[in-house]
C-alpha cells in the first residue's frame, strides 16, 4: 500500500504503482473536475445509506495517556477503464 499526498498525485507516478500491482491512496484535490464530482457522489451514496454495504473497523489508540476510539470504511474503488480514460482525456496536461 502505497500512501502520497499532493505532491505525489501524477499521473505517471499511480501507473507505475498500478503496473507494479500496488494499491495506493493518493490525495484527490477539487480541482480534477469530473473525477471529483464522481467521487464525491460515490461517498454520498454510501453515506445516505449509513455505509451499510462497506466494512467498518473500529479502533482504539493511545497516545501519552490520551485513548482515542473511532471507526474507519473500507469503501472499494471499481471504477470503469473507459470512466478513467475519458477523465485523463479531458483533464488538461500539467506543466512545472
């Protein structure tokens, strides 16, 4: 599992994980546009349905005397090759 922030989120750094096998999380700004808005309303379906359909871990941490509980969802990412393709196609080429 592999895990950048902003920084990190090119597109010729996920393909090399995804052609390594690799799973990974990258940071998703607003500014990607369709893909965004995809994945926001992905979230929001799970949420309206109380996240029934995902699977949830609960967790305890302690840290310097402090305990800490909460709950975190698994929410799997499938997502169409070809929804994919026509995001990368309309996003426009970044220049550093």
């Amino acid at each position: 599992m592999v895990s950048i922030d902003a920084a990190g989120c090119k597109r010729n750094i996920a393909a090399k994980i995804v052609d390594a096998k690799g799973d990974y999380v990258l940071a998703l700004k607003g500014n990607p546009g369709k893909l965004h808005d995809a994945v926001i309303q992905y979230i929001v379906g799970h949420m309206e349905n109380d996240f029934n359909d995902v699977t949830a871990c609960n967790f305890t941490e302690r840290f310097r005397g402090t305990r800490t509980q909460g709950r975190t969802w698994l929410l799997p990412m499938t997502v169409p090759e070809d929804f994919i393709a026509q995001t990368l196609r309309d996003q426009p080429a970044k220049t550093s």
